[in-house]
C-alpha cells in the first residue's frame, strides 16, 4: 500500500512506510500523518528531527534551513542568529565563524565596518589603548620613530635628536683625533730623544768631564779667574738646557 506524505516530507526509500519532514523543518506526528513545521531563522534542523536548533555563534540561518553557514571574516554573530553582524571601528575579524570581534591593539586603528585587520598607525601618530577608530596625532614638529607608536612618549621633536647626535659625533671624532695626535707626539718625542737629546747629552757630558779635568790640570796656573770658569760652566750647561727643552 502506498503512502503519500504530507508537504514538506518525503520517503527515506520507496519500501519505506513512514514519512519524514525534510530538513528545515520540526517534525510532529507518524506515518500519514506527519505535520512538517518550517524552522524559523537562526535555527536549523536535518531531516526528521523533532526540534528545531538554534545555530552556534558565529554562524547564522535563514528560515527553512537545514544547517547553519559560517559568518564570513569582518562579521560576528551570537547563538541563534537569523544573520551576522558587522564588526564595527575599532574592531576586526579576520577568521569566518567568529562570535565576537577582536579589538585593535595598540598602536593600531581601523575606522571602517566588516574590518579582517587593523592598520598600524603612521609615523606622527599614536594609539595608546585598544579598539581605536582613529590614531592621535602627536603634537607640531613631533614625529614617532617607528610606525604603531603605542604612547605619546614615543612623540619626539627630530630637532633635539639630531643636534644632540651631531654633536656626539663631533665629540668623538676630536677624541679619537686628540689619541692620535697624542701618540704621534710621544713618537715625534721618542724619536727626538734618540736621534738628538741622548747624543747630545753624552757630548755635553764629555765636553764637561774634560773641561774640569783641563780645570784641574791647570789650577795652578790661574790662568782664567774662578768667576769666568763658573761663567762658562753656568753658560754650557745652559745651552745643554736649552737644547734639550727644545727638542722635546
């Protein structure tokens, strides 16, 4: 005996006795006398099921459905939702199936709806909290080193700055130029000492030990008078001075 089902049902297989409601639709009643009843939006229900279910966050239904579709990346949803919502300024989504937006973090911004991502703010401006529509600019003449600045403290004048590092630079180059010059005037003296204040030394040396011995040879002859030896002794050992001062 054949058995016609009621609307909105149907037969799992031609020996089959039983009539069932499609998906989309809760289901009352046996047999013949099955009553098919539409799910409405926000819920779902597959074929012969008694209940209608409310669809899971982050997804939606229309009326009739049979399952749920997945709210696409900018959009949210909460359970049993007949569509998705648009995340708003400030907030992004950048998954599908998402129940909830995600807010920007700091240092970033987005100033439309259906956001996937936030946008770092720009060199000159900053976010110092979450879910920002919009970056703060920091004041005239500041600048931020990096892009998504994420407090006013990071908002400096390039003026200051680049003095400051010239000057370093300056102050650098004189030192490394003063060691330099340094350790060529220890070398210049070195040198010096070498080539003439030691040699020099030695003459003087000699030129004294022989004038006293002369001295003392002819002490008896009185030849030059005590004030004129010291005179030249004092004159010598003068030059001997100088020229020493001088070649170092």
């Amino acid at each position: 005996m054949c058995i016609k089902c009621p609307s909105n049902s149907i037969k799992l297989s031609r020996a089959s006795q039983t009539c069932t409601c499609k998906g989309g639709y809760r289901q009352d009643g046996e047999k013949d006398s099955v009553v098919c009843t539409v799910c409405p939006a926000g819920t779902y229900s597959t074929a012969g099921n008694e209940t209608c279910t409310d669809c899971p966050a982050g997804s939606f239904s229309t009326e009739g459905s049979a399952k749920c579709t997945l709210c696409p990346q900018g959009y949210y949803s909460s359970m049993g939702s007949r569509e998705c919502s648009a995340c708003g300024p400030g907030y992004y989504s950048d998954r599908d199936g998402q129940s909830s937006c995600i807010p920007c973090q700091l240092g970033s911004f987005s100033n439309a709806v259906t956001n996937t991502h936030c946008t770092l703010c720009e060199q000159g401006t900053y976010a110092d909290s979450t879910a920002q529509s919009k970056c703060t600019a920091c004041g005239t003449g500041e600048i931020t080193p990096i892009i998504g600045a994420t407090i006013i403290s990071m908002c400096v004048n390039p003026t200051p700055n680049f003095t400051i590092g010239v000057v370093a630079l300056v102050l650098v180059v004189v030192l490394i130029y003063i060691y330099l010059l340094r350790g060529r005037l220890q070398k210049i003296a070195f040198e010096r000492r070498v080539l003439y204040v030691e040699p020099l030394a030695k003459v003087c040396h000699k030129i004294n030990k022989r004038l006293i011995k002369n001295m003392t040879r002819q002490q008896k002859k009185r030849t030059w008078s005590s004030t004129v030896r010291v005179s030249i002794f004092f004159v010598l050992a003068m030059f001997c001075l100088f020229v020493f001062i001088c070649t170092t």
